[in-house]
C-alpha cells in the first residue's frame, strides 16, 4: 500500500478527530433533562439517603467502599478527602487535567469486631473497633466546619453524581462508555464497553465515579433510573426525612425544580466554574448574623461568609441569598410568597414531579 503523504495523514488526522467529536456530541445528547434540587436550609445530617442508596445499589463485592450518595459537613475536605483540589471539568471549554482518587481517599470499607464484642464472652473487656487504623472515611469531619467561636459555622451538602449536560466523564472516556440516556439526561457507564482505564474517575470534577476494584470498571450514581421508568422517585429523595429533595424535569414549567432554578433562581449549581452544567442545584443556606468584638449580634454579617457561598456555588449566590430573605421579610409582614411555600413543602408530593408512586408496588430484587 502507498505511503500517505504529510497532507493525507494530516487530513486523516483532522477527519478522525471530526468524527469522535461528533460521536462524543451524540453520546450528550438529550430529548430531557432529569434534575433534583437539595434545599440546604432543611438537611438535618441525617445520612437517610446515603443509606438508602446503600442498600439498594452498592452491596455487591467491590462496592463495599462505594457511597453513590454522600452527605459531608461544610467546610470540610469531603468524599473523597479534599476532592475539590483534584482538578478536572473544564476551562473556557478546554478539559482540565484531574487527579485520581484513591481508595483511600475515599474510605475503605471497614471490618469491625462483631463477633468477639457480642460472642466472644470477653463482657466489658473488649470493645467494638474497625481493622487496621483508617484515616478518612465518608463522613469523617462530621460537624466540624470552620470559623471561630462564637461565629463557627457549618451546615450539610447532600451529593450525588450530578448527571451533568456536559459531562467530563463522558469526554475522557476513550471507550465511548459514558453516555446520557436520551428520554431523561442520565448519565450512565455501560458495563460492557468500560474497561476501567479510570479516565472518568481523573475527569469527574466532584469525584463521583468509584472504580469497582473486583469487576475491574468505573460505576456511579444512576440516578434510581429504574424507578423513574415506574414512576417512582429515587430512594435517596424519597426516604429524606427533611423534605428537601426535589426531583423533576427542568423544562417542567409548572413544576418546583423549574421554578426554583430557572424562574426565582434561588437554585444553584455546585462549582459552576467547573464548567460540566451540572444538572443538580442547591438553594444556599441563610444563617443567623454574625457576633461582632463587642459581642453584639452585626446584622449586616450572616455567620457562613457569603464569600465561602461564593467559592461553593459561584457569584450567582449574591442573588439568591437576596432573594431568599426578601421573600422571608415578606412573609414575616404578613404576605405570601410562593417560593417560600414550595420550599416548605406541605404536601410530600410536590417535591417529586410526576414520579410519586409508591415504593412498595416495585419488584424487588432478592436480598
Ligand atoms: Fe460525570 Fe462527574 Fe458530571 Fe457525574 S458529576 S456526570 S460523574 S462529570
Ligand atoms: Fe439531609 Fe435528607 Fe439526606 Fe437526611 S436524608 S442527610 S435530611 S438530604
């Protein structure tokens, strides 16, 4: 066969490149987008929906270490520990290099001594310890948070993959695994094309991808898909106890998510500068003010730092902080305000969109 020219290879070069773009394109696509928006103003810490997604999703051999869902405290460095300083998403477009999490990093799964502590006859003498000595676990600075007394402050972030329009797992992944599903935006790992280069794992700017260390493949967050096709909501939003999590499409314009994101813009992204339009938004916490050096209360000071709301969910926070407390100074004169009442949420119902069947009507599989 005749060599290529320079020309040839490089016009090869550019069609190929062409035509993964347009593949990548495809694999994006989406008719509808599926959201959820956390009202950080009502999680309780409770870590419901963590387990609810346990159990249901991560029990089998190599997930042991796997949370989908993961509630930290704020400041904190998180699951994985310090996931916000890997790197990865984008950059005026332009994808960014990003660490690789480790096992590690995100807490093993511990063994504890079960066993000795309530059979091995040893009473007082023995106590219940997990193996080995970890060191990180997925809620392990519970509670902590950060400023001095009497400001210290902390408040919980509930996380999940955030089944993002521009996924940078989806772009990394030189197998073409990832994709969104087109009925709904979920982004999915096919199991059959991965073959756990870990790419996504690097790529992911919130580190939501676990590396399934026995099946040799990357797994996440899927959204509960199967019981959407039911119209069921997902586990974690359905057992949430603080009814705080809703669940809907965004071009709902009559639905909550909608209203909160697009209309009263009281719902934000987490880390917009990581540039993967991340598909699940967080209405900011409001706090108490701020004690000045006198020990008076500083009206003009809430007690989280704006400045630390800002870092976490962007300059659009400004905005609906102030928002948020007009609508509170309203209601406390004696008005009405919608955004308040669908926040408060006093019919269950009204935060799951058209998925509120019953739970109990879906096939289970054997435990
Ligand atoms: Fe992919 Fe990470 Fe976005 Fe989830 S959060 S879709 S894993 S980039
Ligand atoms: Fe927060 Fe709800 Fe999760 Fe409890 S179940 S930790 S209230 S999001």
């Amino acid at each position: 066969m005749a060599e290529l020219s320079e020309q040839q290879k490089q016009e090869r070069a550019q069609q190929l490149a062409a035509e993964a773009k347009s593949l990548k394109a495809k694999l994006r696509e989406a008719k509808r987008q599926v959201a959820m928006v956390f009202d950080l103003n009502k999680c309780l810490g409770c870590q419901t929906c963590v387990i609810a997604c346990k159990t249901l999703w991560t029990r089998e051999e190599g997930m042991e270490y796997m949370w989908w869902a993961t509630v930290n405290t704020q400041p904190g460095k998180g699951t994985p520990r310090d996931w916000e300083k890997m790197g990865g998403g984008f950059r005026e477009e332009e994808p960014q290099a990003g660490q690789l999490p480790t096992k590690r990093d995100f807490g093993e799964a511990w063994e504890f001594n079960y066993d000795e502590v309530f059979f091995g006859g040893k009473g007082n003498t023995v106590h219940l310890q997990p193996s080995g000595a970890p060191d990180w676990g997925p809620n392990w600075d519970e509670d902590q948070g950060g400023g001095q007394y009497p400001n210290s402050f902390y408040f919980y972030l509930p996380r999940i993959c955030n089944h993002c329009t521009k996924p940078a797992c989806l772009e990394a992944c030189p197998r073409n695994a990832i994709y969104k599903r087109a009925e709904d935006g979920i982004v999915l790992i096919s199991e059959e094309r991965c073959k756990g280069y870990r790419f996504c794992l690097e790529a992911c700017p919130y580190k939501k991808i676990y590396f399934n260390h026995a099946r040799q493949l990357g797994q996440k967050c899927i959204f509960c898909y199967p019981r959407l096709e039911q119209g069921v909501a997902p586990a974690c939003a359905r057992q949430c106890p603080g009814r705080l999590r809703f669940v809907g499409f965004l071009d709902d314009e009559g639905g909550p998510i909608h209203k909160l994101v697009k209309q009263w813009k009281v719902a934000l992204p987490l880390h917009p500068e990581a540039g993967t339009e991340p598909n699940v938004y967080y209405v900011p916490p409001l706090s108490p003010p701020r004690f000045d050096e006198q020990g008076n209360l500083d009206e003009s000071k809430p007690r989280i730092p704006t400045e630390y709301l800002r870092y976490l969910f962007g300059p659009a926070v400004d905005q609906a902080l102030a928002t948020l407390t007009a609508e509170m100074a309203k209601t406390k004169a004696g008005g009405k305000s919608e955004l308040l009442d669908t926040l408060i949420v006093y019919e269950w119902k009204n935060l799951f969109g058209p998925f509120t069947n019953d739970p109990a009507a879906l096939d289970r599989p054997p435990v």
